[in-house]
C-alpha cells in the first residue's frame, strides 16, 4: 500500500472528496509581502473541515473503499488533526473510527477527536507504540488502517490542495509546506510538479524535529530520533515512501527554531486574522529565514491547520 499516487490518482480524489471538502481560500497580505520581498499566496487549510488540510486525505481513505471494508471501520494513529479527520470522515459514511493517541497529545486536539465521533485509545509517546497499538487494534477489530502520512490514499487525497492551489493563485515559482510525517508535501510535490514542471517544492521543518533535513543530507531516512517541538503536527517520522518522494522532487527543506515559528505564528494572526497553530507558522518562518530564497518570486504558501489550545497558546 506505499506506492505513491499519480496526478491522475489525485484528480480521482479531488473528485471523490468535493461533496464533502471544503474549497479554501487564498489570502494576500501586503505586509507579509513587504517582510517577505515576495508574493505570498496563503493556502489557507485552517480553514478546512475539521479545521486542517488532514480532512483531504482522510476523506478520499474512507470514500475510496468498497462497502465491506467501510462496515468494519477505519482506524489510524495520530496526535491530533488526522484523527479528527479520520472520525468526520468516517461520520460521513456512517461508520466507526478508532484512533490512537500519545500519551501528552494537545488536550484541544484530544477533544476535538473525540467530538468528531472517535474511539480514543491511548498509548506511550513513541512511534513505535503508535504503530504496535494500532496493528493489535486492526486485529481486533478488524478496521481497515488509515495510515496518516505514508497511505496512498490519504497522500492523494493531500495532493488536491495543490491542484486547488495552482488554479486559484495562478503560476508560481516555488510551493512551501510544513514537514512531518511527509502526507501532505508528497502530495503536493506529485500534482505540482505534474502540472508545473518548473516550480520548485520547499519544506518547512522544526530544528527540534529536522530528520527530514538530515534524511535527505544523509542520503537515507534518520528515524532514530527524539522530537523536541512546540510544533505538535510535525513530530511524527518520515515515511518511507515519502522520504522517496522528497528525494524524486528534489525537495528542499529549511529548518526553523521554535521562537522563529512563535514570531511567524503571531505575525499570522496579526496580519491575516486568521487562527493558524504553530505547526502552520513554520512556512511564514522559513520565507523570513531563507528570505534570499524566495525574495521577488510567487511564492505558494500552505498553511496546514488552526486547531489550537487557547488555554497554552506559546507565546
């Protein structure tokens, strides 16, 4: 189930979800172009069903199996906004979702699983515990995995925000997305470069979570590695196939500190109106940072998702 997507695989997704996905929108600011010495095209996914891009994904997941799996369920493993999105999207079919959470998990991200229909179970703060709990829950249960970032399904499903990128902001020189688990940049790098050969894909990543830097510095993928964040959606491992996709893509990653997010995310709030997590703020830092980078180019901008905790906001 790791062979990646083709564009035609995402336009079947884009298809598939459109009844159900939100359209977002793409937003300018004048000042952030100003700091920026470029034009920012913000993608704006905190404004996404479930309030992050991860509805894209799961979405096409649960509508892309055939009726017996969807009656025994899906299930998955996520610190907060897949899970959220697995459970809509499984409200939508009218079928159970099991999701399992680190131990320390964003309490806001917690509950808004929970609203969304899902079955919480808990374990240790690892991957590895993420993973072993969630195969001795397949079967058990017999629910049909949804894996967050390395399913074919939900990289798809992650791809249609560029299509829907492309055609609202019209040409762009380069594309930035944060950096986890790989879902989302895969995706787009596919339908980006399928479309538009000559733009160039970014990533953004925390210092404190960086194994995709150093997996692509190395020539292989770091999974060996303990995050130390504030940006709780970009803590998870790269995946494999999405390690390759990075690689096919020629994908460069910057790497920014947590404060440089924390300025970025208020700057986002200040400027655009707009509640994005902090997750989302390290594209905003990476321009700022790598400002020579992107100086006098359209720049694509992903913000990927607003679910915060407005009790421990990190400033």
């Amino acid at each position: 189930m790791n062979v990646l997507p083709t564009l035609d695989d995402i336009r079947d997704a884009a298809a598939r979800i459109a009844p159900h996905a939100t359209v977002t929108p793409v937003l300018r600011s004048a000042a952030l172009d100003a700091l920026a010495g470029a034009e920012l095209f913000f993608k704006c996914e905190n404004l996404q069903r479930g309030g992050a891009f991860k509805f894209r994904g799961a979405c096409n997941a649960v509508w892309s199996l055939d009726g017996g799996q969807a009656a025994r369920g899906v299930l998955t493993h996520s610190s907060g906004n897949h899970g959220t999105a697995l459970a809509l999207a499984a409200a939508t079919r009218g079928i159970p979702a099991h999701v399992v959470v680190p131990e320390g998990a964003v309490q806001a991200k917690l509950d808004a699983i929970v609203r969304a229909g899902a079955i919480l179970h808990r374990c240790a703060p690892t991957i590895a515990a993420r993973e072993a709990t969630a195969a001795g829950l397949e079967r058990a249960t017999g629910a049909v995995m949804v894996h967050p970032y390395t399913d074919p399904r939900v990289i798809a499903g992650q791809g249609t925000l560029a299509l829907e990128l492309l055609a609202q902001a019209g040409p762009l020189d380069a594309l930035l997305t944060p950096v986890g688990g790989g879902g989302l940049i895969s995706g787009v790098a596919i339908a980006a470069h399928a479309l538009a050969p000559g733009i160039e894909i970014h990533g953004a990543e925390p210092a404190g979570a960086d194994e995709s830097a150093r997996s692509l510095a190395r020539g292989e993928r770091v999974v060996d590695f303990v995050p130390d964040t504030l940006c709780d959606g970009l803590r998870g491992t790269l995946g494999e196939p999405n390690f390759a996709a990075l690689v096919a893509h020629r994908v460069a990653i910057t790497t920014v500190t947590d404060a440089e997010c924390v300025a970025a995310m208020k700057l986002l709030w200040r400027e655009l109106k707009l509640v994005v997590e902090i997750s989302s703020a390290t594209v905003l830092a990476a321009v700022l940072k790598a400002r020579g980078r992107f100086a006098g180019r359209r720049v694509g901008v992903v913000l990927t998702g607003g679910n915060v905790d407005l009790d421990a906001l990190p400033w």
